[in-house]
C-alpha cells in the first residue's frame, strides 16, 4: 500500500471516527434537553400536589403532567439504545430519570444541578 492510499485511509477513519462523536454528541444534547423538561414537568407536579394537600384545591391536570413525563422518558429511552449500539466503547449506563423512590433521598452530585445552582 502507498503512502497515499495509507493517508487516505487515515483520513477516512478519522472522518468516520467524527461522525459518530457527532451523532453521539447530538443525542447526548437532546438527551439533556428531554431530561431538563421533565425536571420541569415533575416541579409543576410537585407544586399541583402541594397546593392539593396544602389548600385542599383539587390538582387538575395531573394526569396529563403524568403521561406526558411518560412520553419524554420513552424517548430519553429511545435515545440511549441506539448509541448503546452503535460503539462498543459506549458501555455506560445511561442516566435514569428521577422517581419519586429517588426523590426521597437528598444524595446529590457535583454533576447533578440542584435548584441554586443556576443564577440569572
């Protein structure tokens, strides 16, 4: 093989190697977008809860809240077994979302944001 065909070769690996960063670096971002709006989502739950147990207002829309945090897991789901496949080097587990068993605990993480983190 000349040194041509080997840069070739080279260069088609490293584009390839790029692509696939890309598309997982893309799933990673939508992954993390799904996952802020069903933060979102569980805080106006929480809130619609409270103020049900608290003022004795009853908490309409609950259900809706509820499949609709349904619906953004399937897909953060969906989205963590392509790549799961599609590199070998992908052995990680992906992040679950948060369930009321995991609420309870008050364990947090430095890569875990909590409600003061982010200022305006």
């Amino acid at each position: 093989m000349g040194f041509m065909d080997k840069v070739k070769s080279a260069a088609q690996d490293a584009a390839s190697q790029a692509k696939v960063a890309t598309s997982q670096a893309q799933a990673k971002i939508e992954q993390t977008q799904l996952q802020s709006k069903l933060d979102g989502l569980a805080k106006q739950l929480g809130y619609a809860v409270y103020n049900e147990r608290a003022n004795g207002a009853p908490a309409g829309g609950i259900d809706g809240i509820v499949e609709e945090m349904r619906g953004i897991e399937a897909q953060i789901a969906g989205l963590a077994q392509p790549s799961a496949s599609a590199s070998p080097a992908a052995t990680s587990t992906p992040e679950s979302p948060v369930t009321h068993t995991d609420a309870a605990s008050s364990e947090t993480s430095a890569s875990e944001p909590t409600s003061g983190d982010f200022k305006l």
